[in-house]
C-alpha cells in the first residue's frame, strides 16, 4: 500500500475487474487493483463506490505500514449513473487531491459528456458536451488520438483504452491521463471513462514533428484547411488546422454538411480510396454554411496509417480550399 500519495481505482466494470489507474500522479494503467490495495481496505473503497460519499477515518492500530493513519475514499461520482473511481489516500492530512473528472462517450453518436469540475478551476467547472470533432479543440498534442476513435468506432464489448493527451488549460498545457471502458452487447456503444491530471509525473508535449510539418504546408498555402475524417461515415474526427471559416459543423450530424446532390461523389470518392487509391478529388463540393447557405471548395483525400482494419485506411487527410463565398439557400 502507497503511503502519502494518492491512488486512483478504476471502478468503471463490474468490482472484480476493477484497476488502479495512478500511483500518485504516475501513470499505472489498469495495474492489479487487488495487489495495490490491501484486502483489508477494500471494503472502505467499495463502501465509498457503493454509497457515493467518502470513507475518512482512522485506521486501527495494526502491524501494518498504515497502522493508525488517515484513509480517505474519495468517489468521483456521475449524477444518477454512479461512481466512475475512487481516490484513495493513506498517510497524514493531504495538502491536495488528485484531479480527477468523469466523462460518458456515446460511440454511435460521438458524443461526449464531460464534468470537468473535479481537474481545477483551470479546466472550469461547468458540465459540458463536446460533438465529433469539438472533442479535440482543447487538445495541443493526443499522438494515440485515432487509435481510440478507431476503438470507439468498434466498440468490442468489454473493451477498455487509455492513453495520455497534452490538453490546453486556462492555466497552460497539462497532462491528462484518459482511460475509458464500455459494457458488454448491447451496451458496447455506451463508454465511461477517467480524466486524471498526471502534469507532476508525465510533462505536456510539444506539438508532433508531423503537426508542424502540417502547420508550414497550411502557412505556405493561405486558404487551405485540413480536417482528418473517418472512412466509415465520412465524419469529421479532427481539425488539424483552425476549422474552415463559415462553415457549419459544430454540434450536428456531420452527414448533413455536405449538399444532398455532392452525397453520390463524396460515396464514390471513398470507394477509390477504401479500393487502394493514394488520392481522390472533388472539385466544386458545395457544404454547408453558417449563415444557411453554401461554402464551395475543393477538396483532395489521402488515406492515413492509424486504426485500419483488414488493410482498408480509417482514416482520411482532406484538404479544403474555398473556391467560392456563401451563396443560396439550403435544400
């Protein structure tokens, strides 16, 4: 038992799949929880998973490391679905806790809840939900980003990720630790997960070799906006550069971007790239604007290593440049 630190317990599953996700702020991810924790101290853990209030009291004497200090069982708790994880701290009075927030991902939607109360004020304090590709504005550096969106994209029930993202907080780039589980058919689609702040133990990082590379193409061509999307339905996963001025793509079905007569091309265009082809184009696409009518760029697709399955590409780099301003009225 780690004394004079605070650990984090996935409660995510069912209590016998339950894992430790920190040793302090060092990662431990998905490490034995009952190796961890003493089997004596188990039962406060789940009584405060169980019960959603804390556990703080004065272990008893004992020949133990711990005999006679403090043990607190901090749950981090989802509002009318239950408790996500369980701080626990043993040792002397802490002088801080570990930041740690909840979030709910629904897979088939791609949409995500998060309560960003619990990391610091830097992160804010109210609930918020992020769809597609708002997910990731706050992001400064996520190299495993479309691992897990191919992971969500599949949802194997009973499947678990984690990984460590640099995220922009009003106080500077931090660290957060994201581990996230789903259920079993038919409720693989539905993940909940942990955001842990690992700033002390895992430093923010820079932006990646390949995101500048990506920065300069964008700086050497005024007007060109990238975008990742997905090969399954064509959505939006990520803005690589700022998103396309005007356009219309914050919190809607991204399947409504496209004009209704462009939907057959756009189809046929990933067809060639899922059949092998380097590139394909489309010229005079009309996508939705802002103000209710329609942007027209031209676009150029090239797969991206990352998430493939069977050797079809997951994932796409397009490359948008607005040929024309708004013009007419959606259909």
């Amino acid at each position: 038992m780690i004394i004079g630190r605070w650990q984090l317990v996935e409660t995510l599953g069912a209590p016998e799949t339950w894992s430790m996700l920190t040793a302090g702020t060092s990662p431990r991810e998905w490490a034995s929880y009952q190796r961890a924790i003493p089997t004596r101290l188990q039962p406060m853990i789940a009584a405060a998973h169980d019960t959603g209030e804390p556990v703080d009291l004065i272990l008893p004497k004992s020949r133990n490391p711990w005999s006679q200090r403090r043990f607190r069982a901090v749950p981090v708790v989802w509002p009318g679905v239950g408790t996500h994880g369980v701080k626990v701290w043993v040792g002397g009075d802490p002088d801080h806790e570990l930041g740690v927030a909840p979030f709910e991902i629904d897979a088939r939607t791609r949409v995500v809840h998060t309560r960003p109360a619990g990391l610091g004020a830097q992160f804010g304090s109210a609930p918020a939900e992020y769809v597609g590709a708002e997910t990731f504005r706050r992001i400064e550096r996520f190299d495993r980003a479309l691992e897990i969106v191919a992971a969500l994209t599949r949802s194997e029930p009973a499947g678990r990720w984690s990984g460590v993202a640099t995220v922009r907080a009003a106080t500077g780039p931090r660290s957060l630790l994201l581990a996230a589980r789903n259920g079993p058919h038919p409720r693989r689609f539905a993940w909940r997960g942990l955001a842990v702040d690992v700033t002390d133990s895992v430093a923010p990082q820079p932006k990646s070799f390949e995101a500048t590379t990506l920065d300069l193409l964008r700086d050497s061509r005024p007007g060109l906006y990238l975008v990742i999307l997905d090969t399954a339905q064509v959505r939006a996963v990520r803005w690589v550069t700022e998103p396309v001025p005007g356009l219309r793509w914050r919190g809607i079905d991204d399947r409504t971007i496209p004009h209704p007569e462009d939907r057959a091309r756009i189809v046929a265009a990933r067809a060639q790239i899922l059949a092998g082809a380097a590139r394909a184009g489309l010229t005079g696409l009309r996508l939705a604007a802002e103000s209710g009518g329609w942007l027209v760029a031209d676009v150029e697709v090239s797969p991206l290593p990352g998430g493939a399955a069977l050797g079809a590409p997951a994932f796409v780099l397009a490359q948008l440049q607005v040929t024309a301003p708004v013009s007419g009225a959606p259909e």
